[in-house]
C-alpha cells in the first residue's frame, strides 16, 4: 500500500512538472480523451480534489445519473475558467491526496493517474515512459473487472501481451506492444498505427 501511495505521489508531481514545461499551443492540443484537449485532462486529473463527494452526487444528478457527462462538464468549465497555473498547482499540490475511485483502491487511483498522463503525452510526441514501478501495479490482472470494462472497449477474443514487461492478459488473438500502450487500449483509448500488433491489433488503432 505504502509503496502505491508512493508510486501515485511521484506520478502526480512528474505530470505536474510536464504540464508546467508545456507551451500555450501545446495545452490547446486534442488529447486521447475524446472532445478533450490537454487543457480538460489536466482539470479532470485534479476534480477529486477540488470537488467534495456531495457536489459531485450533484453533479452526476444534473447530468441524469451519467457519470461520464458529470465529469465532461466540470472538466470543460474548469478548463475554461482555471489558467494553466491554477492546473498545474492543482495536482502538484495534492500529489499524496488519497483520493480513490468509487469502489476502488489506491492501484485504480494509479492507474486514472497514468492513463490521463499518457492521453496528454502520447498526442504531444513526448517520448514519456512510465516507470516500471508505477507502470506494473497500474495494469489489470483481469480484463473483465469493472475498473476495465467501464471504458467500454471491445476486448473479446484479445490475448494481450506486453513486450517491454512481464504481464499478460485476455484469451485469443494475440495483440503485443509496450505495456503503457496496452493499458491504453484496455482502456478504450484508440492508438496511432504501428504502436501494436498482431491480428487483432486494427481493433484499438486509430483510423
């Protein structure tokens, strides 16, 4: 546990530092997160901790129970009204908040943190990789856990395996590529072409 919690500390405060290094052009750019730019990842990655559990209740509430349009709009408010400052401080101020997803644990609250640091790198062009030790703990041992099938990607029949690290997952079709790209398609990201492969490997790139 302790070393998790460690793990997301050094995460928040390196995505922190990328944010601040990053150009007014860059914050504007489309990340993996569909209709969100660097500028609505950035708000998301620090909503837990600036929104209390009942204002959040609310907000899904205004969104008619949609969990995942509660959170586009905060994000797109905040975005519009918070400077690239305020977004930076904002997480690099709570990088040992012990935030956890609803009903899930410190490895889950790991992983939200790598995925929205990846959905801002990968379309920048930085060569980011994710440490080892916060990268193994953040993939699923199981692909039909509802912290994995929540994002909705089609994963029947996909046997995922990474190449860069020792972890596996899925039965069937072989898809292969660096453990931090896998986690990304789990996750319903869509990747650009030549990040994986194999013969399922169309399925979770970009078209």
């Amino acid at each position: 546990m302790t070393d998790i919690q460690a793990a997301i500390a050094a995460e928040r405060r390196d995505l922190a530092a990328l944010l601040a290094g990053l150009t007014p052009e860059q914050w504007q750019t489309p990340s993996l997160c569909a209709g969100w730019r660097v500028r609505e990842v950035a708000a998301h990655l620090s909503m837990a901790f600036r929104y209390s559990m009942p204002r959040v209740v609310l907000s899904i509430l205004r969104a008619r129970g949609d969990f995942h349009r509660a959170c586009d709009r905060l994000a797109r408010r905040d975005a519009a009204v918070m400077d690239t400052g305020r977004l930076v401080a904002a997480l690099s101020d709570n990088a040992e908040h012990p935030w956890t997803p609803p009903g899930g644990g410190p490895g889950e609250a790991l992983r939200h943190d790598v995925i929205h640091g990846l959905d801002i790198t990968l379309p920048l062009g930085l060569d980011r990789k994710v440490p080892p030790d916060r990268l193994r703990p953040a993939m699923p041992a199981d692909l039909s856990a509802k912290s994995i099938t929540f994002f909705g990607a089609d994963l029947d029949g996909v046997r995922f395996a990474a190449d860069d690290l020792d972890w596996s997952a899925g039965s069937g079709d072989l898809v292969s590529g660096s453990a931090q790209d896998i986690l990304l398609a789990v996750t319903g990201r869509k990747l650009p072409a030549g990040r994986l492969s194999g013969a399922a490997a169309a399925r979770f790139t970009s078209s």
